[in-house]
C-alpha cells in the first residue's frame, strides 16, 4: 500500500478548506485509515460507523480485537447522537476541559457505532481533541473518527509523524504531519457511568483537575495492582514498549549505577533512562535524559521518544529511574510500568 504524506502548518488560522486536509478527509470518507496529529499522540483514524473502516486500524496495528477505540468528535453537540444520556457531573467536565486531553466514558446508544469500535461494549469513550490538524479533519469529514495511537499494537506511541511512518508506513492509506504532539501522553480515560467516576487511565488531564471541577473520584484499583482484573479490557495488554527489557528501579543513583556495573559485568549492554538533572553522574551503554524532575510535564513530552530512542542502541536492558506518583507523574508511572511489563527492582 502506498501511504499518503502530507505536511500542514498548525498555526494557520483556518486549515478546512487546506487541500492537504481535504485529501486525507476524503480518504476517511471512503473507509480509508489515515494517521494525525493531536495535542496528546498521533492517531490512527477511521470512520467509526463502518465497520469495514474500523477493521483497518485493528489489522493494521496489529491490535487485540477485544480493545476498543475512543471516538473523536469536533462538537460537543454531537455526543447526544453516540450516547444514552450525559450526566451533569460529564457535562461540567466537557465544559471545563473539552476540547483537550480528556475521554470520557458513556452509555452508548445502540446500532449508531460501528460495533468493531467499541467491542461489543455498552459504553463508549469520546473525546474532543485540542489540535488545530485534527480538528480541520473532523470538522471536514463530519464524522465519527475512531482512533487509537498511531504505532504497531504494544510499541511507544507516536508522538511525530516520523515515529507513524516507521511504524506504519505501507499499512495505511496517509499520515498527516503536523509537527511534533505536545503533552506526549495519551489522554485521561475517565468512566462517568459510576455515581463516583473512575480513572480508568491517567493522563493529560491529572486527578486533581478532574476533582477541582466534580469532586469526588476514584482509580480503578488495576492501575496500582497488576493482580487485579482491569476495568477497561485494553489495560491488560503490555504497552509503550521499547525492543530491550525495561525495568523500573527503585533507589538512590549510586544504587543504580552499583546495579549497571553488575549487569554489564555480566556481559549485557545496559541503557538508562534518567533526567537533566543526574544525566552526567551514569556511567552506562546508553543514557538518555527524558526532561526535567523539576517539570514532569517535560518528561511525559519526552516519554516516547525515549523510549524509541533507545532502540537505536541495540541494548539488552535499559534501567529507568522512578518518578513521583502524583500529577502527571501519575499518567508517567502508569506508562513505564506497563512498558516495562510490571518489572520493578527495589535496591
């Protein structure tokens, strides 16, 4: 398959009626999958009436077919079209933090989705993107678009149009370039069919946001413990992984450069992910500084492509420092340690 490439400035003010736009909108309209940008990861996007269309992401990532797609919207008036009823505690969100970096999880009305998007599910995830590129797409197809990250199913999401093409190129029908993807995380998945919301995946949306505006909440007890049974069916599967073992370590800097030794004594080429701020003090194969302690929120920018980063480094385990699990560091811990398959060392 031949994919599609088109470059589009996101700070031109009106990007509708672009012809690049135009193209990859038309290709949607004809059950095509085209790749985009927003302000969290790329996306893989389809038609989410048809099922034939929605059936090209899942071949295409090579993703689990119980795992279902949130569906991005452009007006917030549509959402009564897709769904049962919407709570106030959902439209005091919406209000507060659409379009951005927040799904949230409704009871869907029946026979309007493309079952193949939402799994057979009585609820459904949506979501209002806050990129200029994405919304264009959505306002110039008048759909439903389906989509999950744009990368093979279990890699580190894209958060370039580079990052899609590796990917991906070959298996899709475009990819739009919108430049680099700005809080780099994928948005916060908030169940709002419980009289108390669940987080079902922290993200770009943190917590405490999420409480400021409704109140009480709660976080689905598998985010915190590997041993129980996730809420949301796609949380089960290993994610965001890079190609060497990643593992998470618990302790001070000294203690992990004590345990690089160890392991390249052992013969093996050890990368580690680390910050600005203790990025000189490793001695190890590979050291990559995934931004600043002092702002989380440059880590969770950088968190993939570090991740992919170290792929280049032909490594046998990378060692990754701990952050506070609090904020966005939150929506940061959740991802390395599905990356890392729940591996964690205490020293």
């Amino acid at each position: 398959m031949d994919t599609k490439r088109w470059s589009v400035d996101k700070n031109v003010d009106n990007l509708t009626g672009y012809p690049q736009i135009t193209q990859a909108a038309d290709l949607l309209l004809n059950n095509e999958v085209v790749a985009f940008p927003t302000e969290t990861v790329y996306g893989l996007g389809a038609n989410a009436l048809n099922d034939q269309a929605v059936a090209k992401i899942f071949e295409a990532k090579g993703r689990p077919a119980d795992n279902p797609l949130i569906i991005h919207i452009a007006d917030e008036e549509v959402v009564s079209d897709f769904v049962e009823e919407i709570p106030e505690k959902a439209k005091q969100l919406m209000k507060a933090y659409w379009p951005g970096p927040l799904t949230i999880i409704l009871k869907m009305k029946e026979g309007v989705l493309s079952e193949k998007a939402t799994v057979g599910l009585s609820t459904v995830g949506i979501r209002m993107p806050d990129h200029p590129v994405a919304l264009a797409l959505l306002q110039s197809t008048n759909l439903p678009i389906a989509a999950p990250s744009a990368n093979s199913s279990g890699r580190p999401s894209p958060t370039t149009a580079e990052h899609v093409w590796d990917d991906l190129h070959g298996k899709i029908s475009g990819i739009v370039d919108g430049g680099p993807t700005g809080v780099g995380l994928e948005s916060t998945v908030l169940d709002c069919t419980e009289e108390v919301p669940v987080i079902l995946r922290p993200g770009g949306i943190t917590a405490q946001q999420i409480e400021e505006v409704i109140g009480e909440i709660t976080v689905d007890p598998a985010l915190l413990d590997s041993g129980q049974k996730p809420k949301s069916p796609g949380m089960k599967y290993r994610h965001y992984a890079p190609d060497a073992a990643l593992v998470l370590v618990k302790g001070e800097r000294e203690d992990i450069q004590r345990l690089i030794l160890e392991k390249q004594q052992e013969g093996l080429k050890v990368g580690v992910l680390t910050t600005e701020e203790n990025e000189s003090f490793y001695q190890a194969d590979k050291v990559i500084a995934c931004g600043s302690r002092e702002n989380l929120e440059s880590v969770a920018g950088s968190l993939y492509d570090t991740l992919r980063n170290f792929n280049s480094a032909d490594l046998d385990l990378i060692l990754s420092e701990m952050f506070p699990d609090e904020g966005v560091g939150q929506a940061i811990m959740n991802r390395l340690v599905k990356a890392a398959g729940y591996r964690v060392i205490s020293l």
